[in-house]
C-alpha cells in the first residue's frame, strides 16, 4: 500500500454489542480478533489510529494493538458521543 496519510483514524469499540450477541472486540475472524483486523486497516492509511472504548470498568486487553486506548467521556451516549470523545483525544 502507498504511505499513511496525515490523518487519525478514530474506532468505536465502546458499545455492548447488543445486536451482535457478542463482544466484537474480541470476535474472532480468521484467528485474530476483529478489532485488530480495523487497526491494522487503519493503520495501512492513517498516521495515528485512536480506540475509543467504554468509559465504565477495565480496559480491555487488546494485545499489541499498533493504537491509543481512550475511555469514552460517558457511557451508553451512542456513537456520535464516542466520535466526540476520539476527536477531542486527536
């Protein structure tokens, strides 16, 4: 792929999962987690990739995941409150 770009790439990874029945950041798809599958793309094309996760209870842990973890500023405020959060950590 080309050089990274001089942008942030910001994940979402503060939700419950509800629709998905599971926790996605930790789903497995072809033996990795799917979290670290949208790091990795990210990081293909971006200079820095944020991680936004829950506000409440520990960090997860994501492994060596080339990211910055940053707790949501609230908790359950959806994904438009989570983006708020990544920018503001940008």
């Amino acid at each position: 792929m080309g050089s990274r770009l001089d942008v942030a790439a910001i994940v979402l990874a503060g939700g419950r999962s509800r629709r998905f029945g599971r926790d996605k950041m930790r789903a497995d798809l072809a033996g990795l987690p799917l979290l670290q599958h949208t790091v990795r793309a990210a990081r293909e094309v971006c200079a820095e990739v944020v991680v936004v996760v829950a506000h409440a209870g520990a960090l997860p842990d994501l492994g060596a995941l080339d990211a910055r973890l940053v707790r949501d500023r609230l908790d359950d405020e959806g994904p438009l409150a989570g983006a708020a959060t990544g920018v503001g950590a940008v």
